[in-house]
C-alpha cells in the first residue's frame, strides 16, 4: 500500500486482546479484530502481527488539553492534573505492546506448567512463611482464606517481584488517545487521577504494567477505588511499595465483596465414569455434590465428593483433559480474572500451597490452540452449518462451546465442547 493510500485510510484493522478484571494480568485473553480509528497522519506498518501503529506527539498533546477539561469538570482540581501530566508524553512503545501481541493462546497444560511451577509453589509456601502473621490477621478480617491471597499475588507479580516499573498516567493516556479502548482507558485515567488526588500515591510513584495494572496484585484503577483498603492505617491504600500489607489486604477485601466463602474449595479435580454424559459439562449446568455422585463423578480417590455447594462440571481441555468440580468460589475469582485458565491456576496454586497433590489427569499435550483464524473459521463454519456460534469474533464463550456440542451430537462424537483442531478439520 502506498503512502498515500495509508494517509487517506479511515479506519484500519488491527488484532486487539480484549480486556479482563485486572487488563494486564496472568490470565489467558483471546483476540478480536476492531476498526480503530485513525488518529494522526503517521503510520508505521509491519507484518501480520504487527499490521499498524498510529498517533502523534502533537494530536496527543490535542487530545490531553481536551482530556484535562473533561477531568476538571468531574471534579478533579487543576494543579493535581498538572503535577499527574507533568512530563507526560505519547508513548509509542505502549501502543506498540498493545498491538504486537501473539496471536497464539496457551494451551492450559503449558499455562498451568508455568503459573503453577514447583519454583512457584516453593515461593508461595516461603511467603506464606514469612508473612504467616500479617496474613493470619487478613484471613481473619476478612474471612477470605490465605492461601488464595498468596496465590493471586503469585500469579499478578511473582509475590511483589514484578509488580511493573512503568509510569502509570503516560500509559494510560497514550492507550485512552488511541481510541481503539479508549473509553475503557479514559475511565482507568480518570479513576488514577482520583486516587491520585486522594493522596495516596505520588504520580511519580504511580507505575505498573504498560495495560495500567498496579501494584503487588496488579488492580486496575477502578478496581482500586472499588475495593483498596488502608490496612496499616497510615492514611494512605498503598499498593506500590515492598511493604505488601494493604495490597494484600485490598485482595482479600475484593474477594470478600466478590463471595468468596471461608474454607470452603474452588473446584476440585475428578474421575468421571466411561459412560458419562458429556453433555452434563459447562457452567450452565448446575447440580448438588450428591446429584453429581448419583452419576458417577469421584474425587481421585474414588470418594464421593462432599458438599461443598452447588456445583457445575469443567473440561478445559475437553474429554481427554482434566475435569474439576467446580464451586460457587470459583465464581469469587472470575469477580477478579474471568479467564477459566487463570482461576484455575489461582486455585489450583493455592491448594499447592495448602499442600495438595498437582493435576493427576493427563492433558492432550500433542494438541494445539486454535490460532484466532481458525477460530473465526470454526465458528463461521459452524454457524454456516446451523450451529449458531453467537458470532464470529475469535473468542471461545458459552454460545461457541453449546454449538460445538450440538456439532459433536449430530455426528455422535463425544459432546464434551472442545474446540479443537480436529473439529475444525471435521467442519471442513
């Protein structure tokens, strides 16, 4: 395409990762494609990943004298604004992140190797260890259990280690001038500028990922305002610096208010019998742990499952995976990260932590994610083929899954849900 032709585009394409609870966390995001508006006259083109990069120091500078009427009328005060934007520069290496992400997802066996390492688990245990009373008084206050708090804050920062060094408000309002999420953005701006007006945080202190996840388990601006709590007392929800006291406080307190019920599992994996119904799998199908017996489901000890509340059966990755149980506190960490992957992970982490066993199941390690076209054709197949997908956006929901099973029963394949590679081939 010619200079020219780039100039006079409208709109272009550009493959996005649509955001979760924390935008920038450990969980496992899929792709769309969006019509991003063209802000500026500058492009920078590259291959497929990597399609198109636009905006300029100038319009930035346009959009942020715009941006600080807008915030000072919903009640920021003026020298806030001017000491959070001070310095505060379009960031093309934002926009870039932003853009230039893998098109390939995870399968979760090579997810949960990672998020839930033996070096992980051996970490986690150690701050348990050495933050055992803190994390007591949290346990207590909150009615949130430890070992789920430690494990989130595993997977959002390696336990404070990589909590993001980048300045928080330039990020933002780089992503919010973008316009490709910039309303989402401009809420998260606006909602940092609050915090920091409330006196919690220095803007220059104020840093996290390039997404604008912060502190030690990487809230989201809003997020903060909603749940940060000021344990220590110090005036100040502080969830920047070493001492992680009110990030993992605000954790518990977010869980809290998110229905987590003390003591009690989020899931729990099991043995299902050969002649199960796979049509029983997903979250729309709710049961008691004594209906689940009725038809044969087992922990892995063969024991019948106790009553831990009603419960909905998981196949992440399908008949030849793993299968959990799943409880009403697996709902509580989808509050924080809806990714299936990742609040799998956090459980699974903390049961590591408490001293549990790792996945006994085998996973089907010879398969390969669908990459995002292939996705969009599975779904377009199925659709064209009388399966409604709900559309054909590249993300693998509740309407997706319930067409690949009716796909799956109407050439009586197991009807576990899977979007595989093989069921592809087969619509083909």
């Amino acid at each position: 395409m010619s200079e020219i032709a780039m100039k006079q585009a409208v709109f272009v394409l550009a493959l996005a990762i649509s955001p979760v609870a924390t935008a920038a966390s450990g969980g496992v995001p899929e792709r769309s494609i969006v019509a991003v508006p063209v802000a500026s006259s500058e492009y920078i083109v590259g291959g497929p990943e990597k399609i198109l990069m636009v905006g300029s120091e100038a319009g930035f500078e346009d959009w942020v004298r715009g941006f600080r009427k807008r915030a000072l009328a919903r009640g920021i005060v003026p020298g806030v604004f001017d000491a959070a934007f001070s310095g505060v520069r379009y960031d093309s290496s934002i926009i870039e992140k932003d853009r230039n992400q893998s098109e390939f997802v995870k399968p979760i066996w090579e997810y949960l190797d990672k998020a839930v390492s033996d070096k992980r688990v051996e970490n986690g245990r150690k701050a348990l260890r050495h933050y055992r009373k803190l994390l007591d008084q949290i346990e207590a206050r909150y009615a949130v259990d430890k070992e789920i708090v430690v494990a989130i804050w595993g997977l959002e920062s390696s336990f404070g280690e990589n909590r993001g060094d980048l300045a928080l408000i330039q990020s933002l309002a780089t992503l919010a001038y973008d316009g490709r999420r910039g309303a989402f953005f401009e809420q998260q701006l606006f909602a940092a500028l609050q915090i920091v007006q409330g006196g919690n945080v220095a803007p220059q202190n104020m840093t996290g990922s390039w997404a604008g996840a912060m502190g030690h388990t990487q809230f989201i601006p809003t997020s903060y305002l909603a749940f940060a709590v000021d344990y220590d007392g110090d005036g100040r929800r502080d969830i920047w610096s070493d001492d992680p006291s009110d990030a993992l406080a605000s954790t518990a307190a977010y869980l809290a208010k998110s229905g987590w019920r003390l003591h009690q599992p989020w899931g729990l994996e099991v043995q299902l019998p050969d002649d199960f119904d796979y049509g029983l799998t997903g979250d729309r199908v709710v049961k008691s742990a004594s209906e689940w017996a009725a038809l044969g489901i087992r922990d892995m000890k063969g024991r019948k499952v106790p009553n831990h509340g009603s419960a909905s059966l998981l196949l992440p990755a399908g008949a030849r995976g793993a299968a959990f149980l799943v409880f009403p506190n697996f709902k509580s960490i989808e509050h924080y990260n809806a990714a299936d992957a990742y609040v799998i992970a956090v459980g699974h982490l903390s049961d590591r932590l408490k001293g549990g066993e790792p996945i006994q199941s085998n996973w089907p390690r010879n398969d390969r994610s669908l990459q995002f076209s292939e996705r969009v054709e599975l779904q377009e197949r199925l659709t064209a083929a009388g399966f409604d997908t709900g559309g054909t956006d590249g993300k693998v929901g509740p309407k997706t899954i319930a067409a690949v099973k009716a796909f799956q029963r109407s050439i009586g394949m197991v009807q576990d849900g899977y979007a595989s590679l093989d069921i592809l081939i087969k619509l083909r």
